[in-house]
C-alpha cells in the first residue's frame, strides 16, 4: 500500500517562502503525477500544482509564477516552493499521488500540512 509522508509548511509572513516535500513509500509504477492540492474550511480542495513523471507541469492560475513544482523520480518525492506567499495561500496542503498499473487506476492522500501566511 502507497503512503504519501508530508513536511514542510508551518506559518510565514507575506511575501515570505516556504517550501513542502512529499515522499512516496511503496511502487506508484513508471507512469504517474504526483502534486500538491489545497483546501480551507468550507471550500473543496483544488488543485495548486502537479507534475507527471515525464516532467510536465501544471499549476493553478492563482499561484503561476510564484510556485515552482519539482520531483525525485528515483526517490519517489515531490516538492513544492512556494515564493511570493499571500494570506490567500493559507489552506491545508495535500500531497496526491496517481497511477496506472495495467488497466487499473491508482490514488493515494498525504495526511496534508498546514500553510498559515499572516498579513
């Protein structure tokens, strides 16, 4: 069974940086994305960044040009830093992980961290 294991996060002023690692235990095969969604109270969590293992990335328009997307494809990590931080920001940050193993599809939930940025 996969297990997503976050860091990172914790509270910064605006304009400061934080950055967030995820690490996947167990296979997620040769094809996958791995990324980062966010979620505050009352509102459904959404996409922020994600990356396949062919090195394509997406972010929400809300964070290009100040979130940068990276991943170990040997060590099965995603990392996430965050520049630029605004009040906006603050959520709860959730590693996900997805994958094809043959005909079947596969998701995994990190436990999430939280992103406090104060104004």
């Amino acid at each position: 069974q996969v297990q997503l294991v976050e860091s990172g996060g914790g509270l910064v002023q605006a304009g400061g940086s934080l950055s967030l690692s995820c690490a996947a235990s167990g296979s997620i095969g040769s094809r996958n994305n791995m990324g980062w969604y966010r979620q505050t109270p009352g509102n459904e969590r959404e996409l922020v960044a994600t990356i396949s293992s062919g090195g394509d990335t997406n972010y929400a328009d809300s964070v290009k040009g100040r979130f940068t997307i990276t991943r170990d494809i040997g060590k099965n990590t995603v990392n996430l830093q965050m520049n630029d931080l605004e009040p906006e920001d603050t959520a709860v940050y959730y590693c996900n992980a997805r994958w094809r193993i043959f005909v079947s599809s596969y998701e995994a939930w990190g436990q999430g961290t939280q992103v406090t940025v104060s104004s």
